[in-house]
C-alpha cells in the first residue's frame, strides 16, 4: 500500500474563476426560460402542467440514476469508478433542488392528475385505489422521496470528502454499510414516484413492470451524462493522467448494456400487455399509437435503442472519445422524447381528443430552464473539493485500470 500511496495522483482542484462563465451562461439561460415559462404558463397552465412534468421527470431520473451509480459502487466495493464517482456525488446531492422545483405541481395538481378532484363513487376503479391515491398519502410519499435521496445523496459525498481530508479507510466500509440500506431504499423510491407522477397520470392504467422501466432509463441517461461531463473534464487537462480510455471503455459497456437493458423492459412490457389483451393495460400502448404519437412510438424504437446499439456495439466505439460522447449526448435526447411520449398524450386523452404529436414552447422552455439551472449548481458544486477522490484507497487501481 505503501508503494500505491507513492504512486497516487495529487488531488485535482477546479478555480471558481474557471466555471464562472459556464455557470453564468447557464443561470442567465435558465432565468430567461424561467421567465419564458412564466408568461406562457400563467395562460395556458394545463400545458404548463404536461411541460413541467417532463422536464422534472427528465431531471429527477438523471439525479436518481446518478445515485443509483454511487450506491452500486460502493456495494461492490469497485475501483474503476473512483476516479468519476465524485462527479456522481455532486450530482446526486443535486436531490433537494428537486423538493424545490416539485412546488409548481401544487399550482395545476388537478390539471395534472386527473384522479386528484374526483369524488369517491365516481369511479370504482378508482375507489378501489384510494388507500394509495389520496392527497396526504401522496403528499406524504413525496416528502418521503426528497428526503431519502437528499440525505443518501449529502451522507455518501461527505463521508468521501472527509476521506480526502483525513485519508481514513475504514470510511470505506462505512460508505459500504450505508450503500446495503440505500440500494433498497433507493428502489423503493424511484419506483414509488414513477407510479405516483408518471403511471397515475391514468390511475387505470397499470403495469408490474413500469418502475423498472423507468430505472433503466434513469440508469441510461445517468451514465451518458457521466461520460459527457468525465470526459469535458479530462479533455480540459482536469483528469488527465487520472481518467484513461480505460474508464471510457468501461463506461461504454455500462451504457451499451442499459441501452439494452432499457429495450429488454420496453419491448417485455409491450408484448406481456399486447398478448394479455386486457383494456386497462392495452389503453397505455393504443393512445400512443393514434396519428403521429403512433410515427413517434417508431422513432423512439429507433432512436433510444437501434441506433446507440450500433454506435456501441464494437470496442473501438466505447474507446474512442468522440464517438462514445456522441452516443452519450443521442442517448440524453432520446431519453427526453422517451418521457414526453409517456406524458404528453395524456394531456390529449384528458381533453377527450388525441390530435397527435405536437410540440409546444413550453416544452422547451421547461426542459431548457431546469436543465440549465441544474448544470449551474452542479458546476458550483464542482469547486468544492478534488474532482476525484483523492485518498481513497483504490485509487491507484482505479488509475492503473486495464480491461
């Protein structure tokens, strides 16, 4: 060990003054979307309701995938993630942001979900659900949701900082302790939310599998959004000598088998609902057929799984920086599509009508405004501390990585 610490790299610092202009293009940008939402929200709030509801969704499952990256870590006690986990951390601990931007939804929460205002005996599919949706129970979940991932999130990212501080390795097996408990309560939580936002837009509708789905995409886009920013990184000269193409290839396998997994889980849930036949799962899959909802369902086949399985299916793809980045940023814009095909046809089934695929300001405005202010606190978070864990002691494996 002793010969390892020797041979440990120097923690690595990132300047306030080096993000500066970043961070401010990124607050001024979502000030501006912010503004945007504002003004075309207060008229037409039910379509500011669908908007938001795809742009947070979009951004909570990036926060949760990230989580779900560092509790796996730690649970298996791997050394190749050490060099990239601090950057997982600080976007984990981005969760509380995520209490914050839930506040709108009180706003237009009927507009939302349409179960919220129905009367008991109007429905009795509904009356049958209601131990589950009623208000204070939903209230209640999401408070639940915020702070379970806030506190996973700030506890694992300060017990790694403290290491660097103090070079402690029993730490280690602290982070390991709470990473047994987290991996539970994190699939509780991601799975709970997306039944509670995501399938109780039709509280009719329901599938055993839509908590995995949504996980998969949330592992998926997570891990693209690591190797964009891991690689930004290093190719700055930040995580040079530290990250190699090495990480990139693993990465690209982790990213590669999710593309997979995610397509595994869609096309499962598709085929068990279409050979069952029953109309309360069917309904799902047929409104996203209709028109032009029904050209997009195609598209998404395409463009979140056939075409990032061939940009990654060969090795020099998940090795060569450029390519890799590029299926990582195609992989976040189909993740985008993926949950505005979810969401928005809803809008349109609540309306009594599905017109078909159409795309309204608000939906940029939304997703511009929150993703903007996300990288700006994430690039905030940047400057605390080294970019990697520094005193961690599978670091020299972790640089020294061959596979």
């Amino acid at each position: 060990m002793s010969d390892h610490a020797l041979q440990r790299p120097a923690p690595t610092y990132l300047d306030k003054s080096q993000v500066a202009l970043p961070s401010f293009l990124c607050l001024g940008l979502s000030i501006l979307a912010f503004i945007g939402v504002a003004a075309l929200g207060v008229a037409n709030p039910k379509q500011f309701a669908f908007s938001w509801l795809v742009a947070y969704s979009y951004c909570f499952a990036i926060i949760c995938g990230s989580l779900f990256w560092i509790l796996v870590h730690h649970a298996v006690d791997a050394d190749w993630s050490v060099v990239v986990r601090r950057i997982l951390e600080h976007l984990a601990c981005l969760a509380p942001w995520l209490a914050v931007f839930f506040i709108p939804f009180l706003f237009v929460i009927g507009d939302l979900w349409k179960w919220w205002n129905m009367k008991e005996g109007y429905d009795v599919l509904l009356d049958g659900k209601r131990g589950y949706l009623n208000h204070g129970f939903f209230y209640g979940r999401a408070v639940a949701y915020f702070v379970v991932l806030t506190a996973l999130a700030f506890s694992l990212r300060a017990i790694s900082m403290a290491q660097d501080k103090d070079g402690n390795q029993e730490r280690n097996l602290t982070l390991r302790k709470i990473s047994y408990g987290g991996i539970f309560l994190f699939v509780l939580v991601i799975t709970l939310a997306a039944v509670d936002w995501l399938m109780g837009l039709d509280f009719h509708w329901f599938s055993t599998m839509w908590g995995v789905y949504i996980f998969a995409g949330a592992a998926q886009s997570s891990m693209a959004l690591l190797i964009l920013i891991s690689n930004t990184l290093r190719k700055s000269g930040h995580l040079a000598g530290v990250m190699t193409v090495e990480h990139n290839h693993i990465m690209g396998k982790l990213l590669f088998a999710f593309t997979v997994f995610w397509a595994y889980i869609a096309f499962s849930q598709y085929m068990l609902q279409y050979y069952a036949n029953i109309p309360e799962e069917t309904i799902f899959f047929a409104n996203r057929n209709v028109g032009s909802w029904g050209t997009l369902s195609i598209v998404l086949v395409f463009g979140h799984f056939f075409i990032p399985f061939f940009l990654l299916i060969t090795q020099p793809a998940k090795r060569d920086p450029v390519r890799l980045c590029f299926a990582a940023g195609w992989i976040l814009v189909f993740q985008a599509v993926d949950l505005f095909w979810i969401v928005m046809p809803q809008k349109q089934v609540n309306a009594g009508e599905i017109t078909g695929f159409s795309l309204h300001a608000l939906d940029i405005l939304c997703l511009v405004g929150l993703v903007s202010f996300f990288a700006f606190i994430f690039l905030r978070s940047l400057t605390k501390g080294s970019l990697f864990p520094a005193r961690d002691p599978r670091l020299y494996e972790s640089v020294t990585l061959t596979n």
